[in-house]
C-alpha cells in the first residue's frame, strides 16, 4: 500500500506543467504593458495566465522578478527583429523605415488606445528608483543605438552615406525618432503622423549621401 502511495506520488510529480512558460510570460507582459508595473499585482496577473500564486512564484519567482523576465523577453524580440530589418540588404533609407514600420505596428498593437513602446511605457517610471530595471533598461537602449550605428557604419563602407559622417550621432537620431513615435502614439498621434514624421527623421539621416 506505502508502495502505490509512493509510486502515485512519484506520477504526479513527473506530471508535466499545466502551462506553457514562454505564452504565461507573454501574457503577464500584456498585463503590465496595460496598467504598468506599480498598477498590476500579482492577482492581476494570476487573473491573465491561469496561474495561481504559488505556481507563479515558483515560474517567475516574485512580481519584481516576472517584470523584469518580461522586459528583458521584449529586448530579445526587439533585437532580432532589428537584426532582420537591418540586414544590409536594401538600401538604409528603406531598412530604416522598416524599423520604424514594424515599431508602429507593436505601439498600436492590442485592444483599445496605442500603448506605445512596453519599455519606454513601463521602464522609465520605475527606472528612477529601481537601480536593476534602471540596468536592465539602459542595456536595451544601448543595444538599439549599437544596431542602428553598426547599419550607418555599413551604409559608410559601401558609399551610400559619407565617410566622415558621424555615425553615432546619426544612430542616437534614430534611436530617439523609435522613442518620439512610441511616445506621441501612447498620447494619440495618428499612426499615418507618425510615419510621416519617421520619413522624416530618416531624410536627415540619409541626407549625409555620398557623392
């Protein structure tokens, strides 16, 4: 009888998860993209995966912790995403405003109002006070202006931009024109404005031509 208790026991615990790690992930990033991080609790977020406390905490470790797993899960998408926009395939101008293209089709994702950018949206509030979301946040940035400087510097090499134009100032131009867009969408700028004012930024940028 100790035998079949034990031996049932072992089957429920070699059970595998009733849920799916990366999709409750996702969902608990939707949950603090809505209301942020200080106005989503963990009920909240209970609440959006299915999950209850215990199974949370044992997944994610506490709300802190699942926070910063989400933002750090948004970077990674973004970073392949860029790498694929900017491949050095086409010419900058258009791989640039496809950076921008796949960017408003995220701030304006979702039900109800353009939420923006999760990070710009969630991060910087907390980012003040909260010395590894503050870490966490600015690793992202930096990654966003090395890809668009790594692509300035490419479009250099093959002619396209001038020589002795200043790459990195030219990738903190398009880094700030991604911060400008998902701002002005989370206050209600028309998507339409918004490309138009991204083909802007990208005629200054390109305006450094080769001869």
């Amino acid at each position: 009888m100790v035998q079949k208790v034990e031996e049932g026991e072992r089957k429920r615990r070699g059970r595998p998860r009733a849920y799916d790690p990366e999709t409750a992930l996702r969902q608990a990033l939707e949950t603090f993209w809505a209301a942020g991080f200080s106005g989503t609790s963990l009920d909240d977020i209970s609440a959006a995966t299915g999950m209850n406390r215990p199974s949370l905490y044992a997944a994610f470790g506490d709300k802190h912790s699942l926070y910063l797993k989400a933002l750090n899960h948004y970077w990674a998408q973004g970073r392949a995403e860029m790498q694929d926009a900017l491949a050095n395939r086409r010419p900058l101008a258009d791989e640039l405003m496809a950076v921008y293209d796949k960017s408003l089709a995220i701030y304006f994702s979702g039900e109800g109002p353009p939420r923006g950018c999760f990070a710009i949206g969630t991060a910087t509030t907390e980012a003040v006070q909260d010395a590894e979301i503050r870490s966490l946040f600015a690793q992202g940035l930096k990654t966003l202006d090395k890809a668009f400087e790594d692509r300035i510097r490419a479009a250099q090499e093959s002619g396209e931009l001038r020589a002795d134009a200043d790459a990195a100032a030219l990738a903190v131009i398009a880094s700030s024109t991604l911060h400008t867009l998902a701002i002005r969408a989370r206050m209600g700028t028309p998507r339409e404005e918004l490309r138009a004012l991204a083909q802007k930024s990208v005629a200054v940028i390109c305006g450094a031509t080769g001869t």
